[in-house]
C-alpha cells in the first residue's frame, strides 16, 4: 500500500517542475519572436533602428508585459537611455540624423 503523503508530495513536486519548463519555454519562445521581429523591421539607419514598446506588441501580437520581459531578458535586445521604452538589435543609442548626411552649413 503506498504513501498517500509521499505520493501527494511526488505529484506536487513533478507538477511544479512541469509548470516551470512551460514558463521557461514560453519565455525563450517569446524572446526569440521579439529578436527576430525586431531583426526582420528595424535597420541600422538614422530614425529606423529603434521601435516603441506598443509598437513592438503589435507587430509580435504580444501583450506588452511579455514583449517587456521579452526584451529586459535577451541580452542580444538593446534599451535607448533616453528614458523611454525604445528597444533595439542594432545599437543602444539612437543614431543622429546628421551622422549620414553630416552637418549642412548655410
């Protein structure tokens, strides 16, 4: 006759286990569409290569906190420092209009 503790304990265990690799699946599913969408429609050109959190949840079909997640988890995702949620693949800073063309004197 078995244990109904041990056995109580044994499922417990194996449940949480289980719910702990769909998250983790899920999340490394998410990062991976955010990376690629992010690859596939942003470049590295001046007002081109950053997107917005609303902007990034739309084209992923993601709820925003995911897309957050998403991007504060993946190393290979890049933040702008200019206080808003601007997130890219290619550099952290946004690149200045100027860089390109340089700068026009009159």
């Amino acid at each position: 006759m078995r244990n109904p503790i041990i056995v109580a304990i044994l499922s417990s265990v194996i449940l949480g286990v289980l719910g702990w690799f769909v998250a983790w699946l899920r999340a490394m599913a998410d990062r991976r569409r955010v990376y690629e969408w992010l690859r596939s429609n942003t470049r590295d050109e001046p007002g081109e290569s950053h997107v917005d959190l609303p902007t990034l949840a739309k084209g992923t079909r993601l709820q925003e906190e995911r897309v957050r997640r998403a991007c504060f988890s993946d190393k290979r995702i890049l933040r702008s420092p200019s206080g808003l949620e601007l997130w890219s693949v290619w550099r952290e800073e946004p690149k200045s209009i100027y860089e390109k063309r340089g700068v026009i004197f009159i």
